[in-house]
C-alpha cells in the first residue's frame, strides 16, 4: 500500500470541501475546519492493479495562499488548487499562487480545478479559459459530481508513477 | 615420653628415604625437568629477541603516526564528507536518540541538584517541621499531587503512532483498541500540532503533550518523524521520563533508515515492535 498525501486548496467558496465530500464520504464534522483550519481524510483508489491511500487535507481557504500555513503543505505529494468559475477573483491571482505553491512543494504534482461547471454554461467556459493565465486540468461540478472521480483518479495515477 | 634414640634412628632413616625418594624424583621427572628447562630458555630468548625487535615495531608505529595523515587524511576527509552529506538524514536520526537520553539526563540532574540545594536551604532556614512541611507541600505542590494522582490513575498506553514529521503519512502504528482510521488520526495530529507550533512558537517549538479529558496524547519529536503515545490516566513527570526513555530506545533500536521508503516490511516491523514495546503497558512500569 502506498501512502500519498494530497493538499485541497483555493480561495474561500470555491468548493473545496464540496469536491472533498462528494469524493469521500467524511466521517468527521467540518468543525475541524474551523477550528484549526484543516480537516484530513483518506480514501483507498486502486490504480492499475496497486492500491493507493490518499490522504487528502481540506484547507480553509483563504484569499492568498501565503496566508496558509506553509507546514500544511510540506511532505504533500500533490495539489489541487480549486478556483470558481463564477467569480474572477478566484483565479486572477493564479500564476502567482501556483509559482508560489511549487516553490513550497518542490516536485509534488499540482493539478488546477476549476468548479462549479454547471452553474456556467460551455461558451462562458471556453472564454474563462482564455482569461485564466494558466491551462486548466479539470472541469468539475461539486454539486452534480460531473468529473470529480475522474480528477482524483487521474492525480492517483500520476502519484504513483 | 620422647625417646633420644629412637628420635635419631627415625631421623636417620628419614633422610635415607628422602634421598632415596629424591632419586626416584630424578628419574621418573626427568623428561619433565627437561621440558621446564627448555621452555625457560626458550622465554629467556624470546625476552631477548622481544628487546631486539621492539624498538623496530615502535620505530615503525612511530613513522606510520607522522606520515599517515600526510598520506591519507585527504583521502579519508573526502569519504567523510561525502559520507556525511549523502546521509546527513540518517546521521540526524541515528544520533538524536542518543542526544536526546543525554540532554534529558543532564536536565534532570541539574533539577535534582536544585531540589536538593532548596531542601537543604529549607532545613537550615527553619525548624519547626510543620512550616517546612508546608513550605515544601507549595514547593513541590505538584510533585505530591502528581504521586497522589498517579496511585489512583495510573497511566495506560492505548495507542501508538509513528509520522512521518510533514506529510503527517503513518509509518506504523500499535493499537489496544480499534479506533477510527489511523491514517486520518496520523494526518490530523500532524495537522493539529502544525497548527499549534505555528501560531503559538513561530515553528521553533515542538508540542509536546496534548490533553483531554482524561487522555492524553504525548508526542515525541525526532528530525523528520515524531512518535504519539495516547493514554488514558493522569500521567507523573517521572513516567513522563519513563516513557520518554522508553521511546528514545525504541526510536534506536527499532527505527532505521528504512523507515521513509515507506516499505511494507517497514511498515510492518515497527507496528510489531511499537506493540511489543508499549500497548497495554503502564508507563510506571516501562524500564
Ligand atoms: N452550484 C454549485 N455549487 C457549489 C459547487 N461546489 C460548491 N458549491 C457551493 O459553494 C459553496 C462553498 O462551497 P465549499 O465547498 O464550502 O467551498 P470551500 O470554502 O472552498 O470549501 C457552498 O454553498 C457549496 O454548496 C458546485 O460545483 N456547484
Ligand atoms: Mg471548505
């Protein structure tokens, strides 16, 4: 069995714990979210005949990243950072927030999400991918599911190359 | 009741026996006398030669001394550092046990020194015991509290964790009883002690202990993986030293270099030893 652990993180709202839910049914409250800002889970996938544990860490989001503490981040493997695409402020600030987080992680995976794809429809998508100053790898809806396996299995599979 | 002659004949033949027996001596012992002898010569020789050759080995030690760090020192300065630097990690880990066992022990002497200078200083100051009494009862107040807790609550290890310091991935684990997923338990205590070390100690301190109720979770820090003992009962500071004792001889024998390439026959054989080593155990008793 091989252990990962993966960092869910974005500006407040985005949807992070709304992807984390539907992906693992939680057995803690969120409570712990606000208390300490973190909740951690794990989920057990099975990946071309070997099984990985992904212990996933729920961030509360913040505006900036910096503001997150960087210790949350050491020893992750991977990083899913979340943005809606009903709000521009959620990803205008990307590149500087994903050159920050490689400069924490150093050589983890980081993945970037953007949520809430049926609340939009396919042109806006396609223009908020113009906007947005980095490619996107996954399209998700939190609420209806649309892609949300398939995001977490495709990260899982790089993990454990 | 002495007899003159006789005492003489007796005497007499006595010394005819001796001589006799003497003979006898001479020749069934002559091959061992001869051996005695030779191995006598043979020491003398060696005594000799020893006298001839010694200074000659010493000479040699003597130039090997001086000429050795000319020939070899860069040599070996540049294996040690290589050394060094490709294993600075498994260095760390290695020696923070035995580190930790001497700091520990220096700290806790120099506080047993102190107590003992302050309990002398009480003794010269007053007389009456009954002020001393209550002045040592303020004094080491929690000393006696944690005695008299400690007979009625004694301390049990439930559960045993070791994490891998950022990442908060479980590296073994022991347990009595079973308890929600023990990966998600590593991952949130490493959360939980991030947290507190960051805002409370700007990540300079480690936390140490965390308490609730009537369990408590003792955390022990190494270099790059801490171990978290959770119990139930109210814990002394002596079986706080126990155990921690106890976990820096775990830690040396127990956790090697393997420990963060995350094998499963790693995984497994500090599981087994964290079982052997701690569950079930009361801490009063750990030695
Ligand atoms: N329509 C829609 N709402 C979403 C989606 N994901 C999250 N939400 C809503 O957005 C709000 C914030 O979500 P949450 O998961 O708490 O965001 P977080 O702060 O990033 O963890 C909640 O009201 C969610 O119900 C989605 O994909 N579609
Ligand atoms: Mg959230």
């Amino acid at each position: 069995m091989i252990s990962k652990k993966v960092i869910l993180t974005g500006s407040f709202g985005v949807g992070k714990t709304s992807l984390f839910n539907q992906f693992i049914y939680s057995k803690f409250s969120d409570r712990y979210l606000t208390t300490i800002g973190v909740k951690v889970n794990k989920k057990t996938l099975e990946i071309g005949g070997k099984e990985l544990s992904m212990l996933l860490w729920d961030i509360a989001g913040e505006v900036a990243q910096d503001k997150v503490p960087t210790s949350y981040f050491l020893g992750a493997s991977g990083v899913i950072y979340v943005c809606d695409l009903t709000r521009p402020s959620t990803y205008k600030n990307l590149d500087k927030d994903i050159e920050y987080l490689k400069g924490i992680i150093n050589g983890g995976i980081i993945k970037i999400v953007a949520n809430k794809s049926d609340l939009v429809s396919a042109e806006d998508i396609e223009r908020i991918k113009s906007e947005i100053p980095l490619p996107i790898d996954t399209i998700t809806s939190a609420k209806t599911g649309d892609n949300v396996n398939d995001l977490f299995h495709a990260l899982g599979a790089e993990l454990i190359d | 009741m002495t007899n003159p002659i006789m005492t003489e004949q007796n005497n007499k033949t006595q010394s005819d026996e001796e001589l006799l027996m003497e003979k006898l001596r001479s020749i069934l012992l002559k091959e061992e006398r001869q051996k005695v002898q030779r191995l006598e010569t043979i020491v003398e020789t060696k005594k000799n030669l020893s006298e001839k050759v010694d200074p000659i080995i010493e000479e040699h030690i003597q130039r090997l001394k001086t000429e050795f760090p000319d020939h070899y020192k860069q040599v070996v300065d540049r294996i040690v550092e290589q050394k060094i630097k490709d294993s600075s990690e498994e260095i760390l880990n290695t020696i923070y046990p035995v580190f930790g066992q001497m700091i520990k022990k220096y700290i806790a002497l120099q506080f047993q020194l102190l107590r003992e200078s302050i309990d002398q200083q009480i003794k010269n100051t007053f007389s009456t015991k009954g002020v001393i009494g209550n002045i040592k009862a303020r004094l080491f107040g929690i000393k006696t509290s944690d005695v008299i807790i400690s007979n009625i609550n004694k301390p049990i290890i439930s559960e045993v964790f070791v994490i891998e310091r950022d990442s908060g991935l479980l590296k073994g684990s022991a347990s009595a009883v079973s308890t929600i997923d023990q990966d998600v338990v590593a991952g949130m205590l490493t959360a939980i002690k991030a947290f507190v070390e960051d805002a409370f100690d700007g990540g300079q301190q480690n936390l140490g202990m965390i308490e609730y109720d009537t369990h408590r979770i003792f955390l022990q820090n190494f270099p790059n993986y801490y171990i978290a003992v959770a119990m139930s009962g109210s814990i002394s500071t002596t079986e706080k030293s126990n155990l921690t004792d106890r976990l820096l001889a775990f830690a040396d024998k127990e956790i090697n270099n393997t420990l963060f390439a995350s094998s499963e026959e790693s995984f497994k054989h500090i599981s087994e030893q964290l079982e052997i080593y701690f569950i079930g155990k009361e801490i009063q008793l750990l030695t």
